[in-house]
C-alpha cells in the first residue's frame, strides 16, 4: 500500500474508532448516570452493564481480604486528590461487572474503573463530594508522540518522505488501544488454538490489516484475517517449519464452522442429487 494510500487508510480509521468510542461512551453514560436503586436491580452479568475499557483478562481470583485491602488503599488515594466517595455502590457495581466478563481486579483496574465513571459523568448528587479536588500540576513538555498532523506535514513526494511517511503510517495504525486490542487477540489464539505467533507471523497479521484497510478494533476483522492468512497455506511460520500441510494448519487453526464452510464452497452442488 502507497504511503499516501496508508494515510488515507490511518484517517478513515481515526475518524471511524473516534465516533465507535463516542457511540460507546453515550450509550454507557445513559446507563451509569441512572440512580443507584435502579442500577442495583440490574445484574452485573447483564450485558448491559458491562463496558468494554480495555482491562486485562483475569488469571485468578483475588482474596476478599486482598481486595478489601485494595479499596481502602485506593479510597485514601482519590481522598489525597480531593475526592470523597460518599457512596461506593456505584463503582462497586461497575467492578461487579468487569469481574463477571472476566475482567482482572486490582488496584490499577479500580483506578481506570473510577476514572471511566468520572469520564462518563455517572456519578450523582450524594455519591460523590468533588468539591476539594486538587488541580493538576502543569506537565513540562517532552517529545510529543507521532501524531495524524506530523504525517500530514511529511512531504511524500522525496524519497526520504516516503519512507518516513510509510512507517510512520505504520506505526499509527498500530498503537494505543488498537495495540492492546491485538495482543489481546495473540493470547486468545494461544488460548483456543494452541498456537504462539511469533514476531513475523504477527507482522504479516499487522501488514494484512494495513494492506486490506481493516480495523485492529473490530473482532470480527481479526477472525477474517485470520482465515485468509490461513487459507493461503504459507502461515503461521510457527506451524510451517513443523511441516504441517496447509490442510493440517487449517485443521488446528479454523473452528469446525469455518471447515465446514470451506468444504461447501470446495464442493460442486450442482453434481449432488437427492434420491
């Protein structure tokens, strides 16, 4: 893909994640600036409730005393900054169900939780008492980060801009969330497929996203890729070089629905007949 053609792709995507997250952040806002009565009659494993922000999945339970320990930590953090909690129900809540989709508790995760509520102006009068909050110190300026404007202000028409251009263009379409998201994705494949992608066979996945100008955030382009590149015969590297065949690294890496599928599409209906 052009450089040019990369930047197209990198601010159709910014502009397509932007408006998911806003969509996302609405809709979640209208439930969790409901009052705490009616949001406790809704059980944390209903679908509704949960808010996908990223948080890792859980690996193991953690104590009731452990985690009575990490609240009591975290209240004295937040009242540092001012803030005085004055009805847990809500966050409670919101951690209940995190914890029912499998989501890891722990400090760090009680912060984001809280901070997400904060975002999305969730708590009510009597909740929460912000009224001694400390304003942030000013943050000296470093190196920015690349950004959307940097590659725009790139001159692709030289050589050097070019290829500047082209991997920067990569490095914007792989970072943030759309970075978590994909390691993610990696574990999952280990987890359900038995399979450790190594660092070329991920970076085929990443160039197939670029290439096919899918999005990182979307599960179901990962399960696209995932079959294409499998279907192609040559990856993952990892399963070539224990010389699989491509129909034996299809067996391990499609679900029986996809095999299924592919022996329909390679069968010839039009030879069957019905007696």
């Amino acid at each position: 893909m052009s450089t040019l053609r990369q930047r197209k792709w990198y601010q159709e995507q910014v502009a397509a994640d932007r408006a998911l997250a806003q969509q996302k952040k609405d809709e979640k806002a209208q439930i969790w600036k409901q009052t705490w009565n009616k949001l406790a009659s809704i059980s944390p494993e209903n679908e509704i409730l949960y808010d996908d922000i990223g948080l890792p999945a859980r690996t193991q339970d953690i104590p009731r005393q452990e985690l009575f320990e990490l609240c009591q930590k975290f209240k004295r953090e937040i009242e540092e900054r001012g803030y005085v909690l004055l009805h847990a129900g809500k966050l409670e809540h919101y951690l209940s169900a995190q914890y029912a989709h499998n989501r890891e508790l722990s400090l760090d995760t009680i912060r984001k939780s809280f901070e997400r509520l904060l975002a999305l102006g969730a708590f009510n009068k009597g909740e929460l008492d912000a009224s001694s909050v400390k304003q942030p110190e000013p943050v000296p300026e470093t190196a920015q980060e690349p950004t959307l404007e940097t590659l725009e202000k790139l001159d692709l028409s030289t050589r050097e801009g070019s290829k500047a251009g082209k991997l920067l263009a990569e490095q914007l379409a792989y970072s943030g969330d759309r970075k978590a998201r994909f390691q993610e994705w990696l574990r999952s494949v280990e987890k359900n497929f038995g399979v450790s992608l190594s660092e070329a066979d991920q970076k085929t996945v990443i160039d197939f996203f670029i290439e096919h100008g899918l999005n990182f955030l979307r599960h179901e382009d990962y399960n696209i890729t995932r079959r294409a590149l499998v279907r192609r015969g040559d990856w993952p590297s990892t399963l070539v070089r224990q010389s699989l065949s491509p129909a034996d690294i299809a067996a391990k890496l499609l679900t029986e629905d996809e095999k299924l599928s592919d022996f329909v599409n390679r069968t010839d209906l039009s030879k069957l007949s019905v007696e």
